[in-house]
C-alpha cells in the first residue's frame, strides 16, 4: 500500500482493502457512478498534492474540497453551459464539469494554480480559483456569500436581456448555479441575496437559480447547529427546498437532477441542501485538533463521499475493491505526475504582467462609441442641446435617455428610479419613454441593487444602476471592491463588469438630511484598482462624462462610479441670484467628448492654480473673482476624474502659476486632497503647495454642517496667504 499523506487517505484504502466484492446487480448508474468517482478520486488527490507542496515550500494554497467531492453529482445535473458561481470546495463539481467538455484538463487548471504558475487558463496564476470561461465557470475567489447578489442578478437578467432582444451569451434556458457554505449561510449577504431572489420571484419574474449550500457543519471553528439550515431554509415560501446526503452518490445523483430540473423548468429559485463533512481541517494552516475532538474528526472519515462512491461501486458489483483501489492510486499518479509538470511553468515575471488584466483600456474605441449620434426620436420635437441651458439634473437626464435609447442593452435601475423618476428628479420620465424593462425599480438593498449589475454586466446588458446616497453605498462596498474590481483580474480579461453606477454624493445640502443624506468620504471608491471615479461639477461635463462612461463600460467593460454632487442638482447661478451661471447647454452628440483622466480649466491666471472638484469648483470659481478684485489672478482646474487622476494636466497646470492650492471638500484624512498632492510631489513640482479641507468629521444636521464643511472663507483665507507668500 502506498504511504499515506493524511489520516484519512489511509482510513480510505483501510476500509475499501477490508470489503467483499459483490456480484453485479446491472445497475444503470454504472456509468454514472464510475464518473463520479473518477472526479471525486481526482479531486481529492489534488487536495492531498496541495497539501504537499505547501509543505514543499512550492505550492501557495491548500483550502481543500475533501468531504465536498459529492458537489460533483451537482454538476453531473447541470449542464456545462449553465453558469457557475462555485464555493472554494468545488473541486469536485469542477473537475467533472470538465468531463462534460472535450480537451479540458481540469487537474492541470488547479495545479498550475496551486504553484501560482502564470499559465494557469483562468487567472494565470493571480489566484487559485475555480473557474474557465469554456466551462462556464465564473471565477470567484475565497468567497464568503459575496458572490451571491451577483448570481442573483445574473439569473434575473437572463430574462431580462431575453426580453431586450439581447444576446446574453449563454442559452436561454441556463440554470445559474451557485454554491456556499453552511457558516457563509448566516452571512448577511446571503440572506440578502436569497431575499432578493425571492423578490423577485414572488412579482412572477425568472429567476432560474439554483442555491447549493454545502453544509459540512462547521465555519473554520465555529459549529453550525444541527438542523439549523433546513430548519432556516426547508419551509420558506417561494423557495423550493431539496435535500440530499453527501455520503450517499446515488441519492445525491438523483436528488441534483431533480433540482436543476426543477429549476430549468420552473425558472424560479431551489435550495439544494447537500450534507457534507470537512476532512483534513479548513484549510493546510489549520490545527484542526485545537477545537475538535480525536474521535469527533475520525468518525468523520466514515462520511467521506468517496468512501460513499467506492461503496456503491463495490455493492452494485461495479468493481471489486482492489479494482477501486488501483482507480484511486492511479489518480494519484497522475495527479503527481501533472503537478511535476505544473512545476516547471513559468511563473509571473513582472508588476506589469500581474497588472495587465485590472482593465482594458482602449481610449480610441471609448472616444468612437462616446462620439456617436445615437436614434434621437425618444427626445421627440425637441432635443435636449435646443432646450437652452440646462441644470446638472436635467443633463443627467438626457445623457440617460441618450444611452437607453443608444442601446437596447442599457438599463437604469434603482429604488424609486421608476415611475418617481429619483429622489432629485434625476431619472424623471424615463420610465414613461423607454418601458419598464429598461427602466426599473428595485427593491431597498444596495446589495442587491449591486449584484443586479454584475450579473447584468455577465448577461452582455450594461447597467447603469443608482445608488440614492452615497452613504448608503458603504453596506454594499464589497460588492464593488470584491467582485467588480477583481472578475477581471483574476479571470485574466476572459470575464468583465460593464456598469456605469451612479451615486448622489457630497455635502452642502443646506438645512437637510445631516449625515446619511450629507457624505463626503470617497475613501472606499478611490483606491479599487481599474475603477474609474468620476465626479462632474458642471451640467455639460456630466452629460459629456457619462457618455464616456457607458462607452468606457461597453467597450472596455470598465466598472465606473459617477459621482453626482446633490447641492448642484438643481443650482442655477454662481455668483450673484438670478445670473444662470451654473447652467449650460447640452452638448450635442457627436460633438463633444470628456476623456477619462482630463481636466477642465478655468481662466488662465498665472499667480496660483486652484485645485479642486465637485462642489469646490464652483465655491472656487467666487473665491478666484474675488481674488482678481484683489489683484491676485488665479485659474481653478477642475479635476472631473478623481481615479485615475489626471496626473499630467494637473501638473502642467500647477507649473503654469508656480503655487497650487488644493480645495477639496472631502475630509482631510484620507480624502482626495492627499493623492493630489502625493501626485504633485512625485511629478516633480516644486512649488509651494497648501490644501484646504472639511473636517474629519460625519455632517451633522442643519447650519452645524457648516461648521465642520469648507467654506468659501478658508478657500480665500488659504489663498491669499499662498499668493502672498
């Protein structure tokens, strides 16, 4: 007998030496069960190869799939083409999907992740995860339910892209499958996203989801209770409850195919509850002695669903035992042998190849599809630029109609979007031109409101989903730092986020809302690497900024976050009541264009560059008249985009006047003052820089905000010391 890598390897070729053959019974899951075993059998190898080359200093992750191999009869129910959002203890279900597809070669797709090799097939070797675009299998990455809102969405556009007339690139009656744990079953986001599935079937949409919870009884250390999932899941309206034991492959077998069925021909949400048992410990780091038991770990060993499978095997006179042994040591074999070869692959070589999959950036193809002259019949005998000037609301709003009537794959969805038109009158009457199918409420849940726009974004639609506060953005960041910002990187460019989301943000709200209704901290947004932050100030820049994002969306499957001041909504002059200086046409299509990461300047003073954005460049365009009153001429630079910040026009601008003064109403720690003036350091300048700031400090309610937000008074203060200096 070979030497055992872990306890329960040995209990598994103990047990399966010590039965009796049988004679053949003529079943016909014969075929079946000796796929199944093929795939468990490789799957567990894999965990065992993982767990020894970690000890070799070689390998780079070792949370296994050992007690969930039965997640394989899962994906013998389904077909290879439904989508896949897995568990991290999918390497069952994942390596017999692959044999529903010629050429795959699914031990070598882990391996090569396990040695973090770069020609690993689905993110070169950024992460091990389980996914690959041929089988359908969307990559996710140690995930603790925050994939779930994504499945959830992803099943409800199938239809929704169906009834647009769009190609959503996978087959119209897919089944999206998706899996977790029993300890991420708790996790808010879980039951938020089951909610929301409900939701939505409960109102008679589709919702072809098939919830997977792979419960092994326990989260790292912390005990599920006995029969706390079936007695939170098996009764719940609208969700049809299935149940299977792990260790048992034909129940299994059979109770996965009546569930995908069920679901495939229902189009409504089933929760599929698969008992399973975690062997060898959370993962190669953990103890698992610490906190269990010897004898509650080894009689664990005798739920092995492989164990399970050789049973069946060997019972139904399929194989003999020493037949199913030599199955299962010739896996190993090849798992050893493909792991050699794993190893000699190359690995990633610089910062740029790690980089190189964050986002496409194709600024040619943006600026073509931003300059198109879409159909203009929607906007009816008069269009939007012979309107005369027009509010930052109202340009928001024609922008959004140019789009959804660009596109038939555009959709603006949101709580109270619809037939309120937006808390502000943003979306106003968008509903009543382009149908409710484009233009649609959700229900109150920025999860979910999230997650509908990156399953929108994998069913080929570009969302452009609204967010009512930016405060309220916070409880779902995950959605965006988590899995907007990485499907790219660690799919390697083979999966993308097309969303455009927009976000009522800042302060300056007079006499309304205090906090919730009040914030200024874009610490979260700021930092996601490849996510564009937009931030317009003036009507015909937002119109204009927009544009380029659906395009930057649609073309290079950016995620962008469009950051509409609230205090500028509705603001029509700038410096004296009545003057209309806050208006502006709207620019026509075809005609102008805002690329991602330029400015825009006012004036062309050359004593001192004003630095700023938002609601500042209208506080700093007074303070700049009031400056030329006193003899100091200065120019306000407008950044617009606030990631990637445009680096090369603020530094030109700030080597035009020699000092830079940057207005940013943002909080002094960890707002965008502190990249400017990083940006500014490091490019080189050497002028005199100063900022000025609110207060690290939440907005209270009513003239209280003020004392804590700029103010035009410190602009000015600030600027005449820096001018005069």
């Amino acid at each position: 007998m070979p030497v055992s890598t872990e306890p329960v390897d040995e209990f598994f070729q103990r047990t399966v030496a010590g039965w009796s053959a049988h004679p053949a019974t003529g079943s016909d899951l014969a075929d079946d069960l000796l796929a199944l075993f093929d795939s468990q059998a490789g799957s567990r190898h894999l965990d065992l190869q993982a767990r020894q080359l970690g000890k070799q200093g070689r390998g780079f992750y070792s949370i296994g799939s050992s007690g969930h191999e039965s997640n394989a009869a899962v994906a013998a129910a389904l077909r290879p083409t439904d989508p896949a959002l897995l568990h991290y203890r999918s390497g069952g279900f994942y390596v017999h999907r692959a044999r529903q597809v010629p050429g795959q070669h699914p031990l070598r797709d882990v391996l090569l992740g396990v040695v973090a090799s770069a020609d690993e097939p689905i993110s070169a070797g950024r992460h091990k995860v389980f996914g690959n675009a041929e089988l359908a299998v969307i990559p996710q990455t140690s995930t603790i339910a925050s994939h779930l809102p994504r499945a959830v969405g992803l099943a409800f556009s199938l239809g929704r892209a169906d009834k647009l007339g769009v190609d959503s690139g996978w087959p119209e009656d897919s089944v999206v499958v998706c899996s977790f744990g029993d300890a991420s079953a708790n996790h808010s986001t879980t039951t938020g996203a089951i909610n929301a599935a409900l939701h939505c079937s409960f109102q008679g949409l589709a919702m072809p989801l098939l919830l997977v919870c792979e419960d092994n009884g326990i989260g790292i250390s912390v005990r599920t209770p006995k029969g706390w999932i079936e007695s939170t899941y098996a009764d719940r309206t609208g969700l049809r409850y299935f149940t299977a034991d792990g260790t048992d492959p034909v129940q299994c077998l059979s109770v996965a195919r009546e569930a995908a069925d069920w679901v495939r021909q229902h189009r409504a949400p089933a929760f599929l509850h698969l008992r399973t048992v975690r062997l060898m410990g959370h993962a190669g780091s953990d103890v698992e002695s610490g906190y269990r038991s010897r004898t509650e770990i080894t009689t664990d060993y005798q739920r092995d669903p492989l164990l399970g499978t050789a049973k069946a095997l060997v019972d139904n006179g399929i194989l003999r035992p020493g037949e199913v042994l030599a199955r299962y040591e010739d896996k190993r074999a090849e798992v050893a042998r493909v792991a050699e070869e794993a190893l000699g692959r190359r690995k990633l070589a610089s910062a740029a190849e790690v980089m190189a999959s964050i986002y496409q950036d194709r600024p040619d193809a943006v600026e073509r599809r931003a300059l198109e002259v879409p159909p203009r019949e929607h906007f009816g005998d008069q269009l939007p630029e012979d309107e005369g000037p027009l509010t930052l609301a109202q340009a928001i709003n024609r922008s959004l109609a140019e789009e959804l009537g660009r596109d038939p794959g555009v959709i603006v969805f949101g709580e109270d979007v619809s037939r309120k038109g937006g808390v502000y009158g943003v979306t106003r009457g968008l509903r009543k031109k382009f149908g409710a199918t484009k233009v649609f409420d959700t229900l109150l849940d920025e999860q979910s409101i999230l997650g509908t726009a990156l399953g929108a974004g994998l069913a080929g639609l570009v969302p452009i989903p609204e967010i009512q506060y930016l405060a309220y953005v916070h409880n779902a960041a995950d959605q965006l730092r988590g899995e907007a910002s990485t499907l790219s990187f660690f799919s390697n460019g083979q999966y993308r986020n097309p969303m455009v989301v927009r976000i009522a943000g800042y302060g300056y709200q007079k006499g309304f809302g205090g906090h919730f209704h009040n914030d200024n901290s874009i610490a979260a947004l700021r930092d996601l690497p490849g996510v564009v932050l937009a931030s317009p100030s003036r009507p015909d820049d937002a119109a204009a900024m927009l544009r380029t994002c659906v395009a930057a969306a649609h073309e290079d499957g950016r995620v962008c976050v469009f950051l509409e001041p609230i205090a500028l909504y509705h603001t029509r002059d700038l410096h004296e009541p009545g003057d209309g200086g806050w208006l502006a046409p709207y620019p026509a299509p075809g005609t102008h264009h805002v690329p991602i990461g330029r400015t825009r300047q006012y004036g062309e003073g050359a004593d001192l560059t004003l630095v700023t954005f938002g609601n500042g460049v209208p506080m700093s365009l007074r303070t700049a008249k009031r400056l030329r009153e006193r003899g100091i001429d200065a120019r306000v630079l407008d950044l617009r985009w606030l990631s990637p910040l445009p680096v090369d026009d603020l530094l030109t601008a700030a080597e035009a006047t020699g000092r830079v003064l940057v207005v940013d109403e943002t909080r002094r720690t960890g707002g965008v003052s502190e990249p400017v003036v990083t940006a500014l350091v490091d490019g080189g300048f050497t002028g005199p820089i100063a900022r000025v700031t609110s207060e690290d400090s939440f907005i209270p309610l009513g003239a209280a905000a003020y004392h804590v937000l700029l103010d035009e008074e410190t602009i000015e203060t600030a600027a005449l010391k820096l001018a005069n200096g």
